[in-house]
C-alpha cells in the first residue's frame, strides 16, 4: 500500500489510489490527514485532490489510510470525554476543510459505555452449535491467524471492504500482542473445533496502567446467536476482572451489535463519519 503524501508547515494529507470500491468504482482514500487551521489544510487537500484526479479516478473516500483494516473516520459529535486506545485521531479543522470541500457524510458510527453493573444481565440460550471459549494466552501468531481468516469470510460483505494479505495483517495485529488481556479474548467454537466467531476486548490503557474501562473493539461471527453469546462473556469477564465500565466501540450505525449495544443500555459519548466526494470531470 503506497501513499504519496502532500505536506505544508501546518497540514499534510496521504493520498491512496488503490482504495476500496464504492458504487462499484476505482476510489481513492484520503488519509493520516493533520491541519493546524481548515485554510492550511485546505491547501493540502486540494493538491491531493488535483493529484487524484491526475489519476483518472473519480471519486474519493476519507478519512482513511488505504482501508478499512487501517485507521479511518472523523470524529463528528463528541462529550469531549478522552480518546480511549485505539480510538481514531481527528481534529475540528480537518473534518471542516474537507466540507469545506464538498465531502458528505456516507457512512457513520458510533461508540458508547455502559456502566458493568448494568450489562451482560440477560444470559442467552444454551446451544450445542458452538461453544464460547477464553484465549489461553499463547502462541498469539496463530491466535491473529485464525481471527484473519474469520475475518475475510466475515468481513467481505461489508461496505468499503477491501482485501488484505495475511502476512500485511499479521504485520498490523502483532505489535499488540504486549497490550492483549487473555481474559478479554474469546472464541466461539462449532464441535468440530472450527471458530464460528471472536471478540477482541482490551483494557483501555488510555487511562493508564490501571484503568477502569474495558473495550470491546471488535466481534465477528458466522454462527447465528455468537455474537451475542460473546459479548455476554465479554461482559461478565470485566465485571470479574474488576472493570467498571465497558465502551462498545466504533460500531456501524447500521450493524446488528448497534442494536445489541441499545438493549444493554449504552450511552452513545462519540460518533464518527466516514466522508466522500464525487470528482468533477
């Protein structure tokens, strides 16, 4: 994934040519976009969009660096509270110079908490297709192995979805490996010890060595009820772990956890937009 970056004194803008599709179109995405004012990083964006252009491509999706697997979204509507980890990075001016600009909203999200207290009070019904199962905390190479292929089954469907290698994911996942809290991963696993879904849940060291939150980042599954038999897990792990609040974050306004996310009585503190722009000819 090559970008080709655009810079001045007070802003500077990644341009990826190669992006996902959208309307079934070659996209370019824009991204790892930084303004100290919307008139600087005015600048940039339009050297980056005269470079798209260039191109011959038509359209163009931000923020986001190449795709979905890497960073992506501006934050629209915040309570101001503190970015929790791995929560996407985005400032005033840049979300005002791309409006500025004629991006629109096409895609949005949200992050919420839920007092511990109060989630995970309904435990869902037994089944005997799958098995809900913690990480046992070693060999993490194939721990991000079996999480990869779920994920491209899981995830191909999605809008803006675009491919990437295994060795590309591991290259991403790995480092993280340091910061993963064994009793916050689990697996949902058939009989035949095939993995029907996971969810990956980490402290949020954005509070510090000892924080009082737990995330839940990201859920996947292909068994009908596993995402709900896991995030029950999730829920009931951080209570006895000793968390007092979970943030369910960075889910689709559309997606069913958004739902699952309401009836566990989440207050939404964030949300997020994904912006495009169709180029003149």
């Amino acid at each position: 994934m090559t970008a080709q970056v655009f810079k001045t004194d007070g802003a500077k803008i990644s341009v990826f040519l190669d992006g996902p599709s959208w309307d079934d179109a070659a996209t370019a995405t824009l991204g790892a976009f930084t303004a100290k004012t919307e008139a600087a990083g005015a600048v940039v964006l339009e050297e980056a969009l005269a470079f798209i252009r260039a191109n011959h491509i038509a359209q163009v999706i931000g923020p986001m660096d190449g795709d979905t697997w890497h960073s992506y979204r501006f934050v629209t509507k915040s309570d101001n509270s503190p970015a929790f980890l791995l929560e996407p990075a985005t400032t005033p001016e840049a979300l005002a110079a791309f409006k500025s600009a004629g991006f629109t909203e096409i895609s949005s999200y949200f992050s919420a908490r839920v007092p511990l207290d109060q989630a995970g009070l309904t435990r869902p019904n037994d089944t005997d297709d799958f098995t809900i199962e913690t990480w046992d905390g070693t060999d993490p190479e194939r721990l991000f192995g079996q999480v990869f292929d779920l994920s491209t089954t899981a995830f191909a469907k999605n809008a803006f979805y675009k491919p990437i290698s295994r060795a590309a994911f591991l290259a991403m996942y790995m480092p993280l490996v340091p910061m993963l809290k064994p009793e916050l991963i689990f697996f949902a696993r058939r009989p035949d010890d095939s993995l029907a879904g996971f969810l990956f849940g980490t402290p949020n060291y954005a509070e510090g060595p000892d924080p009082k939150s737990a995330i839940l980042k990201t859920y996947a599954s292909l068994s009908r009820g596993a995402g709900q038999h896991l995030a029950y897990a999730f829920h009931k792990a951080a209570v006895r772990l000793g968390y007092d609040t979970a943030i369910h974050a960075l889910i689709h306004d559309d997606n069913l956890s958004a739902m699952r996310s309401a009836a566990e009585g989440a207050d939404i503190f964030r949300r997020y937009g994904l912006f495009g722009l169709k180029l003149d000819d």
